[in-house]
C-alpha cells in the first residue's frame, strides 16, 4: 500500500570541504543533533525519452537510510512535492506505475540514472526536542544508465527538509542564515535534474509565443493539455477539487478550438473536440457525484434537529456511498482506456504539428478582441431568451444554454488576458459573476430531481419525506432567487468594455 508525504526542502551548491554551518538558536532551535551518516543507494527510473524528467517528476528504488522502498516524487509548487512511497520490491509498483500512466502511456520504464549517495545528517529541534528540520550534507555520485551517452558526475550539496506540518516560513529563516554564510541555492530542482543536466541532458521546452495570434492560442492550449495530464495523478490519489479541475482542462480546450476555429483549421481540432466532450462527460459522472452530496448535505446541516425527521442523514450518506463508490470506479476505468490514452496522443499530435489557419500570423492584439466579443454577443443572446421565458422547465433548460455560452466567453477572454490585460480579466470577472449565478441555478434544478427521488424512496420505505420536500421548496426558492438576480449581474456583464491594447 503506497502512503504520501508533504515534502518541503531547499538544496544549497556545497563543495567537498563544506560543513554546515552552526543553526543552533536560530528561530526556535535549541540544538542539532548528529543523527550520524547514512549510505543511500537510489536508481531512478523514466522512459527511454525521459518523459517524466521533463514534467520534474522523479521515480525512484532506493535502499539504505530509514525509508527504503519505492518514491515517486510529484511536483506541486518549488521546493515542494509529494512524495508517495511503496515497499520495496524488485519491479516499479503498479500503483505508482498507474499514477504516471499519462505520461508514459505504456512506454516501458527502465533505469535512468544511479545515484548513490554518502548522507551525513542533523536534526534541528526545538526546546522540547521536537523536529523542525532535517539538514543533511550530501556528497553524491551519479552514473547515467539510459537516455544518453552514459557518464559520472559527482558533486556535494545540502538539504533542509521542513519536518512534517512545519511552518515553511522556518525554511525562509534558515534560508537567510545559510546565505549569509555564503552558501548559494542549487540550480537544479533535484539531484536526478542535476545528474541529468551535468551529464548532458537539455530538456526542449515549449516555443516562446510571438506577436501572433496563432502563438498565443497554442501557447494556452499547450498549458492545458500540461494541466490535463498533470491533473490525471490528482484524480487517481482521489485528491479534493481534483477531477473539476481536470474537466476544466477538457472545456476549455474544446472552448478554444470553438472561439478560435479561423486560427486553428476545424476539420482537425473537430475529432479531438468530439473526444474531449465525451472525457468531460465521463469524469462529470464523478463530479457531479460529489458536489450534489456536498451540496444536500450542507442544506441538511442548515435545518432545525426539530425539522430533520425520519432517517433523513443516514439515507443520504447511503445514497452519496453508493453513488460514489460507482463514480469512482468508473472514472479510474475511463483513466485506463485505450480511448483516453489516444485522446492525450491526439493532443500531442495537434500541439507538435498544429493546424494554422492563414490568419494565425495576425497581430494578436488586433485578433483576440474580435474572437471574444463574438462570444459574447452569442451570450447575450441566451441571456435575453432565458429572461424573456416564464418561469419553469423551458426557462431552466435556456438558463442552462447561457451558463455554457457564459463559460465558453470566459474561458476566451481567459485565454486571451496574457495579451490584452487588465480589459481582459475585467470581462472575466463580470462574465465570472454571471456565470455564477446560473451554475447555482442549474445545480438546484439538479439536486430537486434528486431530492425528489429521495423522497419518493423515503416514502416507499414508510419514512416521512417532510424534510426531503422542505428541502425541495428550499431549492426552488433558491433558483427563483437567482433568477431574480440574473438582470442585475448581466446588466453590469452586458458591456464588455474596450478589449484592445
């Protein structure tokens, strides 16, 4: 069973000859203990191409100090990654072989570099002998096995690890008094990159984008395929908010490749868009899943005691587990389709060899404007159709059609904010607020269908469905509020303002 850790740390450039420097009474240490020196015996594995190197994920079977096994390490902001950790067996463990599945997309993994490593460690604690941080000195050797032209390198650094639930401002602290001693940041992210750089490795990255628009839209098109992929592992370690976000992905791809069909040909973003939807619409199952159970849940917790009558907590906490555990295990299927792998194939495909259109080596500046004003007019019209409706189910289905129109003008002016700029995320806020509204009122259109389900299920059992109907009344008071809100928040949406630069 793989088990996860917050992993906090900077690295400093050492020589041979250099020692760590004295830390005692320095924000809260009392003392640095030598926990003595540790020999560390790590190979690191990746594909052939070194797919994961380049998005710095590091995978690796390591042996010698006190955790020992399998570490897979996945970035999430500088100086910090988790690290998911499995026992040591002689093959990459499928668990963590799973949560790098969009990267390598059955490429083998084979071993990539061998660092071993000669770790003389203290501990810096507290007055009470708690852990703070874990400052280590580190002379390494590294000897590239695959992906090049072989080579040693060796070099000696130090690290500072944060103790587990540590205050990272600690590390700015150290940070300060390490500098002061003359000791530079490492410029590599971690000992495998350095092993990598030092013996050869350029990583290409993406083109810096021109003055053209066709640049600036592979450019955010490029970011969400990374966010895409990137947003996969968060969904198989079932991490909170993680499958919206993966979904956004999908929409605004398919949102870019609508807005922006005379940059990008049609005829070969249009399969892919097709693919998209049918992703989105599967990992929706998960996450519609969840936002209804929080939503009906948090509306219970809201009633009176005197007003929740019958087994009303227990009956949805069985209709939230049930619907969950399907969800679930349905979207971690869609994860290990074929059908999904080519979908990220088709996206590298477009991206290495992208469909431009004559007008994509327009001016940006000049572009952009145009394609989200055109967004926004077809807005606008939603708008007026939903408001002109009566209220009920014609009213509902024409609110719905217009919180996607609101998205989709978003999502371009999004998109767009890295060239036009501050008018750009002005229209993003507004259309934001917009859209706000009519995702409430779409949710409880939503949760009414479900409240009244389970309360024709209460009823069927012999249970009272009171509180589930109060809870209905609750929502349709609800989406008659938002529709008596929605002419406001459009009216100040209703002007886009002036988009150019």
């Amino acid at each position: 069973m793989a088990d996860t850790k917050r992993e906090i740390e900077r690295k400093y450039e050492a020589g041979p000859e250099t020692r760590l420097p004295d830390l005692t009474g320095l924000r809260g240490v009392a003392a640095v203990v030598d926990k003595g020196v540790a020999e560390l015996d790590a190979v690191y594995y990746d594909t052939e191409d070194l797919r994961l190197a380049a998005a710095s994920i590091t995978l690796r079977r390591r042996t010698g100090g006190d955790d020992a096994g399998w570490h897979l390490k996945l970035p999430v902001a500088p100086g910090t990654r988790d690290e998911i950790r499995a026992p040591l067996e002689d093959d990459v463990p499928r668990s963590l072989a799973a949560l790098v599945h969009a990267r390598t997309r059955g490429a083998a993994l084979v071993p990539l570099v061998r660092l071993r490593s000669h770790r003389d460690v203290r501990h810096l604690v507290d007055a009470k002998g708690a852990l703070l941080a874990e400052a280590s000195t580190d002379t390494v050797r590294a000897e590239r096995l695959a992906g090049g032209d072989g080579g040693t390198v060796e070099w000696t650094e130090i690290e500072v690890e944060l103790a587990d639930g540590g205050d990272p401002a600690f590390l700015d602290a150290v940070h300060k008094r390490l500098r002061k001693k003359g000791l530079k940041p490492s410029g590599s992210a971690s000992k495998l990159a350095k092993a990598l750089t030092d013996t050869g490795w350029r990583p290409a990255g993406p083109p810096e984008p021109d003055g053209t628009v066709g640049a600036r839209i592979l450019a955010h098109l490029r970011e969400q395929a990374g966010e895409l992929v990137t947003y996969d592992a968060a969904v198989r370690r079932d991490l909170p908010d993680s499958v919206h976000r993966m979904r956004v992905a999908t929409r605004r791809l398919r949102s870019a490749f609508r807005t922006y069909k005379k940059i990008l040909d049609p005829a070969a973003t249009g399969p892919v868009a097709d693919e998209l939807k049918w992703l989105a619409r599967e990992l929706g199952v998960d996450r519609d899943q969840e936002v209804l159970a929080e939503r009906l849940t948090a509306r219970i917790d809201a009633l009176p005691v005197t007003l929740l009558l019958g087994p009303v907590r227990g009956r949805l906490r069985a209709w939230a587990g049930a619907g969950r555990a399907g969800s679930r295990g349905r979207t971690l299927a869609v994860l290990d389709s074929e059908r999904y792998t080519a979908i990220l194939d088709s996206l590298d495909a477009l991206l290495a060899d992208p469909p431009l259109r004559p007008a994509a080596g327009k001016d940006a500046t000049a572009v952009l404007p145009r394609a989200i004003l055109k967004d926004h007019e077809r807005l606008a019209a939603r708008i007026d159709r939903a408001l002109a409706l009566p209220a009920g189910h014609d009213r509902d289905v024409a609110m719905h059609e217009a919180r996607k129109a609101a998205k989709r003008a978003r999502y371009a002016a999004e998109a767009a904010a890295p060239v036009l700029g501050k008018p750009a995320k002005r229209f993003v806020k507004r259309v934001k607020a917009v859209q706000k509204v009519l995702g409430d009122h779409q949710d409880s259109v939503v949760a009414r269908d479900t409240l009244r389900d389970l309360a024709i299920k209460a009823h069927a059992a012999g249970e009272t469905a009171f509180t589930w109907g109060l809870l209905y009344g609750q929502e349709e008071a609800r989406a008659a509020e938002r529709e008596r809100e929605l002419p406001e928040v459009w009216a100040r949406a209703s002007r886009p303002g002036k988009l150019g630069v």
